[in-house]
C-alpha cells in the first residue's frame, strides 16, 4: 500500500478481530504497539487509530466472535451449554461488529489524518536473517494462539515464548549474550509503565472480590428483572453486565461470578440461556473498551500516548 493510504486498516482490523474472536487477545497488543505505530505513521493516521485498528478491533471481536474461549467458551460451559452452539448468529454479529468497528475507525482516520513521515526510510531487501528474526517474534504468538486454545495455556507460557524467541534473535543477529540480554532489558523498561497500570487496574477487582462486595452489587442489579418482561429482562442484561464489568475487569472472572445467578434467573423468567450467555458476552465486551479499569486497554493507551479522554472520544462520538 502507497503511503498516506487508508486501504491497509481494514486488513489490520480483520487480522486483530480474529485474534480477538480466537483467544481474547489484549495484553499481547502493548508489546506491539510501538511497533504498529512505525506502519501508522506512514498511513498517514495519529495513535488514536492505530489503537483502534488493533485493540480496539481485538475487543470487538471478543464481544461478538464465537470460539473465544475466556469468554463465550466460558460461560456456555457454566450454562450447560454445547461449546459452538449458536455459532452462525455470533459469526453473523462478529462479522457485522467488525464491518461497524471499520467503517467507524476509517470516519475518525480520514477526519484525523497526520502528516506522513518524511524521513528517508531504506528499502534494502529482505534478507535471509532478518526473516529468521522477524519469525522469533511471529511465532511464539502464533505457538500461544495454539496453546491457549489446545492447552490452556496461559500469560506465563506466553512470556516464556518471547523469552525465548528474544534470545534467539539474539543469537541469529550475532549478538554477545551482555548485548542481548541488556536490549532485552531497555524493551521491558518501555512497557513497565504499562504493566504497573496492568496490576493497579486487577488489584481493584481482586478488594472487591476478597471483601465479598462483588456478590452484593451482583444481588441488587439481578433482582429487579424479576419484575419485568421476558423480553425486557433479556435486553435489560446487556447494560447489566456492562455496568458490572467496571468493578469486574476480568471477563472470565465475570463469567465464573454471573453465570451461577443469571441462569437459574433466567430459566425462572423463560429467558432462553443462549440469550442469557450472549447478553454477557455483549455487555460485558464491549465494556472493555471504555471502563478505566481494563488495565490492558490503559496500558495500551498509555504505550500509544493517547489520552483516555481522547479515545474515550473515538469510542463514543
């Protein structure tokens, strides 16, 4: 794509919707967005939106794509459910989300364009090396994707990953091991701002949870749709999860808290527990984008120096 063009967004924001929809990716964007904003830069667009094209795509395909298994795959097991049912009305909304989640990111870029960088850049080819270099840090992503889906892996067998991997190119870029492991180190030292928001924004969830706050709120919010519709009951789930995922950040968290309740409750109202799932899935995704305490989404816009305030813009004009 020539410079200054819109065209490669929607590319980027299908590839990180999928990465959403698969294994719920977030946290694995803050080590890439310095990376994605070399590529922005020369498109032409600010911060804002290449958060929007990776993160933000990543959670919409969280809230509407039908394997991920931290969130859909949890809840349908809490509610009996098979583990792809409904899968063709979660594909059809995954697919129209993600549609949606473009066209918005492409207004806010074409109403926001930055001057392409000017700087001389070298289009020296791509040689043997810097492919092998390039794979150590592709791989042990796409290595996690397999493991999280067929091995439960988690955040520990990830770092383990790039650890590795970062060793590796090391080696092949013919590095001593001090140059190595000092590179190694001036990377983490980027990302401790984001990772101590990370631990800040949990450490809220984990007070609530511990002091038993959590249960409380929960009892309130679920009584009152006992007095409504079937119908108003179901759609009135959405907004409820939503709201509840501001003290709850983790989405598996807060299905593993919810699921218990709401669908006894919604087998007593005659909501349908597909509906009940997908309520959740719904309101608390796309919750994501917005809530302070989602410390990967802080710390993504923090490693991207967007303001909240700026990006609570985006998400909501």
């Amino acid at each position: 794509f020539r410079e200054g063009s819109l065209l490669a967004l929607p590319l980027l924001i299908r590839f990180f919707s999928m990465m959403g929809a698969a294994e719920n990716m977030q946290e694995e964007i803050i080590a890439l967005i310095p990376v994605l904003l070399v590529p922005g830069s020369r498109l032409g667009v600010d911060a804002a939106t290449t958060v929007a094209a990776s993160a933000g795509a990543a959670m919409i395909g969280s809230a509407f794509g039908p394997t991920n298994p931290f969130q859909a795959g949890i809840a349908m097991k809490l509610a009996e459910l098979p583990t792809l049912s409904g899968g063709a009305l979660r594909t059809a909304m995954w697919l129209a989300g993600t549609a949606l989640w473009a066209a918005w990111t492409l207004r806010w870029a074409s109403q926001h364009r930055v001057p392409v960088a000017s700087e001389q850049v070298s289009h020296a080819p791509l040689s043997a090396r810097d492919g092998l270099i390039l794979a150590c840090v592709t791989v042990p992503l796409a290595i996690y994707i397999y493991g999280a889906l067929k091995l439960d892996w988690g955040f520990n067998e990830l770092s383990a990953a790039y650890f590795i991997g970062a060793i590796l190119a090391g080696v092949i870029a013919r590095l001593k091991l001090d140059d190595t492991i000092i590179s190694y180190l001036e990377g983490m030292q980027l990302l401790l701002p984001a990772a101590l928001l990370v631990g800040v924004a949990r450490s809220i969830t984990l007070v609530l949870q511990d002091g038993h706050i959590i249960d409380t709120i929960l009892y309130s919010m679920a009584t009152p749709l006992a007095n409504v519709s079937t119908t108003a009951a179901a759609l009135l789930m959405v907004p409820l999860h939503a709201l509840l995922h501001v003290p709850v950040s983790s989405v598996s968290g807060q299905a593993a808290l919810t699921m218990p309740i709401m669908v006894p409750l919604s087998d007593l109202l005659g909501v349908s527990r597909q509906a009940t799932v997908l309520a959740y899935q719904v309101g608390a995704g796309l919750c994501e984008l917005l809530t302070p305490t989602n410390g990967a989404l802080m710390a993504i816009l923090l490693a991207a120096k967007v303001p909240f305030g700026e990006w609570l813009r985006f998400a909501t004009r």
